[in-house]
C-alpha cells in the first residue's frame, strides 16, 4: 500500500526570500523523494505566493516545480491542489497542462477506510470583519474579471508585490503561535463541524504556517501542517497511521 502525503504554504515566488531558486528546488527534490511511494499527494493551498491565470497567460517561473507536478501526474500519482488565500485565481491551466486534481471548497473524502475533511483553512471560523471584506473581494468574479483587464506586465507585479508585503508583515511579528483551544479559529471550526459529522477522523489544514497535532475526540484528530518556509513539514498516511514529518534533504523518509 502506497503513501498519501499533505502540504501546504511553500509560496513560492515570494519576494520576500532571497534564495528562490533553492526554495523551489527544496520542495521538487522532495516531491521527487516521494514519487514512488506515493498513491495521491494533496497540495492544501498557497503553494504559490500569487497566482494569477489569464485566458492565455500564466505567472513566469515555477517550471522545476510543475514539471515536477506533471511528472508525478504522469506516473499515476494523484495530485490534488486546493486553492488558498494566495493563489485562489487558478482556473483550468493547472488541471490541464499539469493533470492535478482542483479543489475550489473544503474537501470530504475516504481515504483507506479513514474519514478526512481537508481545506486550506482561510474564511473557516475566522471571524475577522478585514479578512473577511478582502476574501469576499478577492473571490468576486466582477473584482476578478475588471482585475483580468489589467495588462499582466502590472498586474503580476503588483500581485506579487503585494504577497510580498503581506510576508514581510508576519516575518515581523514573528512565526505565529499557537493560541489555545478556546481562541484558536480552526479548532473552534472542527469542533462545532465535528458535532454534526461525527464520522470524520482526520481534520488537515495549512494557513496557520505552525504546527498542530490535537485530539479531538476518541476517534477524530486535528492537524495543522507548517509550511515550506520555515517547517518544511509534511503529513504522511500510510493507511493505518497519520504522522507529521519535517523534511530534511539527505534523509530517507516515509
């Protein structure tokens, strides 16, 4: 039986990290580590840092890491990307240059017998009236389609200008900390989710870049897997277990 591994939050092409290149190659020379062992590979949000499709224009650069997408792809391995609060503009190159699987909303599926409910995270529980307003916005196919009428050579580079702000922001005030139960938005989430849908058994979210491994119930934990800016964490399912790993190049791994 094959692996099914979580990531989430590399932002790549993030101008607020100077090594890029050795940023994208990190992740490929993990998704390549993987590629044999392998069933399906979930990609749980803001992998790029700002991603925006035109009808006939994608963002420059990240060739390593979709080749690297279409090579799993083409071996068989599913690879399924869910949009995040960065890169939420994707529409229908990366399904058919690259042959994953999009996801637009949370996501419920079996997986070995085991009930998973994975989403990025963003807009779940978060009850933020600024955040809320810019997500609104953001998802606004009239905001979206006058945003298309801006010539790319602007666009992108304000896009990415902007993700760059955001970063520098949190950089700022440090990695974020885990808030506690009682004040942290995805675990109030899961738990008034887990009420009505008591079948679930693994909660898998990204957006919190930190990392969470919470019991929720007798049969049903909570994970928050880091990010590929810092953590370079991972979660790995191998049919029986659930484990969260922090990549390591060199090491052999599950």
């Amino acid at each position: 039986m094959k692996n099914i591994y979580f990531l989430s939050d590399a932002h790549l092409g993030c101008r607020a990290i100077k090594s890029g290149r050795m940023h994208e190659r990190r992740l490929v020379n993990f998704l390549d580590s993987i590629k044999d062992k392998a069933a399906a590979i979930y990609l749980l949000g803001d992998m790029f840092d700002f991603w925006y499709e035109y009808k006939t224009v994608v963002p420059r650069g990240y060739t390593r890491f979709l080749g690297k997408i279409s090579e799993l792809t083409d071996r068989g391995v599913e690879v399924h990307f869910f949009i995040g609060n960065h890169d939420l503009w994707c529409n229908g190159y990366l399904a058919e240059e690259c042959g994953v699987i999009m996801h637009y909303e949370p996501l419920t599926v079996e997986l070995h017998g085991k009930e998973f409910y994975l989403a990025h995270g963003d807009g779940l529980g978060d009850p933020d009236v600024k955040f809320k307003l810019l997500r609104r916005m953001f998802h606004c196919r009239a905001l979206q389609k006058l945003f298309s009428n801006i010539h790319p050579r602007w666009s992108i580079v304000w896009g990415l200008n902007w993700a760059r702000h955001s970063r520098l922001i949190h950089e700022e005030t440090g990695e974020p900390v885990y808030k506690g139960e009682a004040e942290e938005h995805l675990v109030a989430y899961s738990k008034e989710y887990l009420r009505s849908h008591p079948t679930i058994n693994y909660f898998i979210y990204g957006h919190r870049h930190l990392l969470l491994d919470l019991t929720l119930g007798s049969t049903s934990r909570l994970l928050i897997i880091g990010d590929w800016l810092h953590h370079f964490s991972y979660a790995v399912f191998d049919g029986v277990n659930l484990y969260l790993e922090e990549y390591v190049e060199g090491e052999s791994h599950i």
